[in-house]
C-alpha cells in the first residue's frame, strides 16, 4: 500500500531530478519496487534525509566529490562555492588542527587558552575529499566527528548533532592509505561514482568552465559567511547568522525553479521517516541476515578475533564467508537508510525489496570476505566492484554453490514465523522444542538456535 502523494517526497524527487538531469549527469544503477534510480545520487539523497555518512569510491575525476557538492548545496540551500570552500581536501600532513581547531595564538601568548575552529566543522554538511590520503593513526581524529557530530579540541567542546558526512575515496595508489575498521563502520553506506555513459560525457566535457555551477554560487554571500566563520564568535551566534544567509541563497535557488526544503520540512522528514515500520517479510530478512552476521555455532557469537567457520557441513551461512562480525551501527543503517527508500517511494511501510537492495550498500565496505569467499567469484562477469558484487550476491539468492541469505529467508520463513506464534501464544517449551528442531544441531539456519536462547533466556 502506498500513501497519498506528499508535497515533500514532490520537492525531494524534484531536487533529485535536477541534479540529475542538469549538474551530476549518471546513469541509473539502482531499482527498488520497480522504480529505477543511480545508487550514488540515490544514497546521497537518503544521506541528506537522514543526516548519514557515506562514502564514495570511484577513478579520479569520476565525479565523487561532485555529487556530494550538488547534493549538499541544494539540500541545505548553501553556496557551492562555500561548500567547496569549507570541504577538506585529504593529504598526509593533515593534523587535528588542519582539521578540526588550533589554538588561538594571539591569546596564548597571553597565557589564555582558547580555540579557533576550522570551517569544515562550523558549517553543517561535511565533505572530505581523498579520505583514505589521510594517515591511519589520523583517522582516530574524527571518529566522534563523523559518529556524533562531537568535535573536541584542548579543553573546548562543539556538538553539531548529526550532519550529513560524505568522503570520498580513489582507488588504491601509491598515496592512498587503508581506512581503519572504527571509520569504516561509522559510515552507514558507501557507494561507486560509475562511468556515467559516453552519451553524457559529451555533454560534460563541453562544460569545461563549469558553466551550469553558477545558479548554485553566489559570491558575494560566501564572503559575508567566511566574514562570520572568521568572526570568533560563540557557535551558536554564528550559526543563527549563517542561517540568515542561507534563507537569501534558498530564496534566490527558489526563484529559480528549486523546490527548496525549509529547516521545519527537514525535520519533518526526520520524524516521517522514523515512523515508517517494518513489514513482516523487512523484519524476518532483517532478523535472518542479523543473525548470519552475529551467530557462530563453533565459538558462541561471531568475532573478529576469531577466524571464520570452516566446517561446511553446518551449511555456508554468511558466518562462514567473511572475517569479523555485525555491529549494532550497521544494522541501524540498514533500517534507516531502508526507511528513507520506503518514505522516498511513499510507502507506509518498509517492504523487502527496500531492505534486500538498500543492504549491500550498507555493508560491503564493512564486511571483508575471506580469500575462498573472493576466489569463487573472481571469473564473474560483474557491474560493481568486486566487493559490493559478492555483496549483492550473498545477501539476494546467491549461487548454486553459495546460497544466498533471500534465498534462506524465503526457505525458513514459514518455520520461523512458527516458532514466534507460538511464542506469541504463549507456547513458550514448544517453541524451543521446534526452534532446536529447525536448527538441527548447526545445520539449520541460525536465527533458530538464536530465537531458543532467548526463548530460554540463557
């Protein structure tokens, strides 16, 4: 069932359009419920909506930072070129000062401590370009940045509340660093900038002086915003004058065709979209893939100390493919992200087809699959990178040799449904009973020996 059409989901769809068809020309990757999207600008558009992270892997020049530019200018009605402007541009010699505050000098030389913040953490939606340029040992820095929206520096304390966060990433080169485990999974979903289609590079490369950006620019306000952001004052004061400006550019971008979001508009996607629940068939694959992730039937629960399962004779759940476990972090992402798709779609609820394509978005860049997961798949002819392809893969049908978790789901659901009505009548033995039995001493699927424990309450 579908609600009524909503002015919001109008303006959301039509900002979407604009980029799309006029700044970040792409072709369409994504598609959910029949409806067919590009996965980059999609994720990017839900990241907006509920204040995420992402990141975007792609070639150089493969329009990564573009997008997230685009997105954050029109969704938060600020001046590209001040969105460019405060962006982070990743490098080795990047410090904690360089990124998030110094020490102000001319007070320190009185023996006064205070704090001069960087741009990038006073204005709102955040973009780090080449991310994996920055040292391991400094990516610690942002951790609660990226996490909370926390920014620490000496004694001082700025909490911005959740902001959309994109960081961008090339592939692998002599310059690039690894991204530590902690980062990656503060990062609720990644995706690839694509080859957009030779039809639509002509069309880029005859825009050589980036003549469609001027609309999303304006000077003269980004000089009277860095006036405020090098103003000194509280943060409070200088975003409620930030604020002022932003309402002149959203008027200007209005003016122009924009279906402008107001701050009250965004606040009340938040609130939609946090309503949204889950159908029975989003919860019962949520629970079967959360299960696969977490469960182990060697060491108890899945751990990234240990290494993965090897006995094949207790089935190749994803427990056995990949190296680590789940975490709490990813599974709110998953519902999240799941809910934004179901309120872009108009949807009163989150079906399965939003949570089976939404997921490998979710967690390909956190899962790492073991060497005989990856050698399986090596020869397939595929669209996406290798990773996010086994991704897909595993978490739909899968192969005849590596059944997927959709596939499993579509097998248990009937046995699992059983074991919770009888739970639900209070038939709490005989639901252990036939939890055990469906899980078959390991050979069952896991959600079974999961749904005994608690039952049991061990």
């Amino acid at each position: 069932m579908t609600k009524k059409s909503s002015s919001l989901q109008e303006s959301v769809r039509g900002l979407y359009s604009l980029v799309a068809d006029d700044f970040y020309l792409c072709r369409n990757d994504f598609e959910a419920n029949g409806e067919r999207f590009n996965s980059a600008l999609l994720m990017g558009t839900l990241t907006e909506l509920n204040r995420g992270n992402m990141l975007l892997f792609g070639e150089y020049s493969g329009g990564k930072t573009t997008s997230a530019e685009y997105l954050n200018a029109v969704f938060n009605g600020l001046p590209l070129d001040l969105v460019k402007r405060v962006a982070i541009r990743g490098n080795p010699q990047l410090t904690e000062e360089k990124m998030v505050g110094r020490p102000h000098y001319g007070k320190m030389h009185q023996g006064q401590e205070d704090v001069v913040w960087q741009h990038f953490v006073l204005v709102g939606p955040k973009i780090f370009d080449e991310f994996n340029r920055l040292p391991e040992s400094n990516q610690s820095v942002v951790l609660n940045g990226v996490d909370r929206g926390e920014w620490n520096y000496l004694n001082d304390f700025i909490s911005t509340g959740r902001q959309p966060f994109f960081a961008t990433c090339n592939y692998a080169d002599r310059g690039n660093n690894g991204l530590i485990p902690p980062i990656l999974d503060r990062f609720d979903v990644a995706v690839e900038s694509k080859f957009p289609g030779v039809a639509n590079v002509l069309h880029i490369a005859q825009d050589y002086d980036n003549d469609k950006d001027r609309v999303l620019e304006n000077p003269e306000l980004t000089r009277r915003a860095l006036t405020i952001l090098n103003s000194g004052k509280p943060y409070r004061e200088a975003q409620a004058e930030l604020e002022k400006l932003v309402q002149e550019h959203e008027s200007s971008l209005s003016s122009s065709g924009f279906p402008m979001l107001s701050k009250d508009d965004k606040e009340r996607i938040v609130r939609e979209v946090r309503a949204i629940p889950l159908s029975r068939d989003a919860e019962q694959y949520f629970a079967l893939l959360v299960a696969e992730m977490n469960t182990s039937e060697k060491y108890g629960q899945k751990r990234s100390i240990d290494s993965p399962e090897g006995d094949k004779s207790r089935g190749l759940y994803l427990n056995a493919l990949f190296s680590g476990c789940g975490s709490r972090r990813q599974e709110k992402s998953l519902v999240r992200y799941a809910q934004s798709l179901a309120w872009l779609q108009e949807h009163d609820e989150v079906n399965l087809d939003h949570m089976t394509q939404v997921a490998p978005y979710v967690l390909w860049h956190r899962i790492k699959w073991t060497p005989e997961t990856e050698q399986a798949f090596r020869d397939n002819d595929r669209v996406d990178p290798s990773d996010l392809h086994i991704t897909k893969t595993l978490l739909n049908d899968g192969t005849n040799e590596l059944p997927g978790v959709k596939k499993r789901f579509v097998e248990s659901q009937a046995n699992y449904q059983r074991v919770i009505d009888l739970a639900a009548h209070g038939k709490i033995k005989e639901a252990v009973r036939e939890a055990k039995e469906y899980h078959a001493g390991g050979k069952g699927h896991p959600i079974f020996k999961d749904a005994a424990r608690d039952l049991e309450g061990v």
